[in-house]
C-alpha cells in the first residue's frame, strides 16, 4: 500500500512539472521587454542569426539576413558555432517613446506626440514634432494619425573568448509594435 502512494506522488509530482513547463513555455512573449531579452539571448548568446531573425522587421531583418548569408560558408543557418565567446549582459538602459504618425492629406507625415484630451473628435490637433515647436493643424487638414509605439533598451555586454577578456560593449535595441507585434526594427554595438 506504501508503494502505491509514493508511485501516486511521485506521478503527480511528474504531472505538475510537466503543466508548469508548458504554461512557462506557452506564456505570452509579446512585449518590448521580452522581444530584446529573447534577440539578446538569441543573437549574442547563441550565436543563433535564424532565431533572431524571427523577432526583427526592418532594417534589424536586413542585417540578419545579409549576415547570415555571409555566414553561409562557414555553417549552416541555426548551427551553432563550434565555440561561442561567454557573454554575460544587463540591461542598462531603457526609454519609451509614444509618438504618432500624423498624415496630412496633402500627403505630409508628421512624427511626434499628439496633444490634448479630445482625440476622438476634436476641431484641431496640436502635434509636438521630434524636431521642432508643437503646431496646431485644423482636424479637416488631417487625413489619419497612426500610433507608434516605440522602446530603446541598452545592454552592456561583457565577452569573454577562449584567451581573453574583451573589453565591455554597449549593445542597442530598438523595437517596435508593429501589427500587434513586438519586433527589433535595428540593433547595434559599440
């Protein structure tokens, strides 16, 4: 009877990691934050240019696939390399930016922040621009705003090869929602 309750236990013990690991697996990924960690952790860590290429759009994707390619002699892509650097990173900076695209129906695009309490069905907008002094434009100039919603995260990294250690780097993401989607539109070093 003793033997019967621990074989109990111990499949329930089983059942429970099994459904920790894939609610854990299965959990929603799809912020800023979690975008950079994962390409931070693909990209740098992993050496692994396909699994970064899942979460980039834009000028980040033509990076990755231009590097790729060229990697294309040397491995396979998805291969690992035969011996990656250790890297240790840390997330050392972080800003948000909520601007809007502001298209006018004469064809101009104004990026910036729109201002004011009554987005829905205002007379006017005013729009503070990235480069310049806010401006008010009659809502019949107006064709559609488009929210953009961007995040820049820095993170330091630290690499160490077989011999040597490197001295630390600053690596910069830039993401953003796009399409319901949290994608790397860029990325750098330096």
């Amino acid at each position: 009877m003793k033997h019967q309750e621990y074989g109990m236990k111990a499949l329930w013990i089983r059942f429970s990691l099994v459904l920790l690991t894939v609610t854990f697996a299965c959990s929603d990924r799809n912020s800023p934050d979690h975008v950079a960690e994962d390409f931070i952790y693909n990209y740098y860590l992993r050496a692994n240019q396909e699994a970064a290429l899942h979460l980039s759009e834009a000028l980040a994707e033509e990076k990755l696939k231009s590097e790729i390619e060229l990697l294309r002699n040397v491995r396979q892509p998805g291969e690992a390399p035969d011996s990656p650097p250790k890297i240790k990173y840390k997330m050392i900076g972080k800003k948000v930016y909520n601007e809007s695209v502001v298209r006018l129906k004469n064809g101009k695009e104004i990026i910036g922040v729109v201002e004011g309490n009554d987005k829905n069905a205002p007379t006017a907008f005013t729009i503070r621009p990235r480069d310049g002094e806010s401006m008010t434009m009659p809502s019949g100039e107006v064709d559609r705003i488009v929210e953009q919603k961007r995040v820049f995260f820095s993170y330091r990294l630290t690499v160490k090869d077989a011999e040597n250690l490197i001295p630390p780097r600053t690596a910069v993401l830039y993401t953003e929602l796009i399409e319901g989607e949290w994608k790397v539109v860029n990325f750098d070093e330096y």
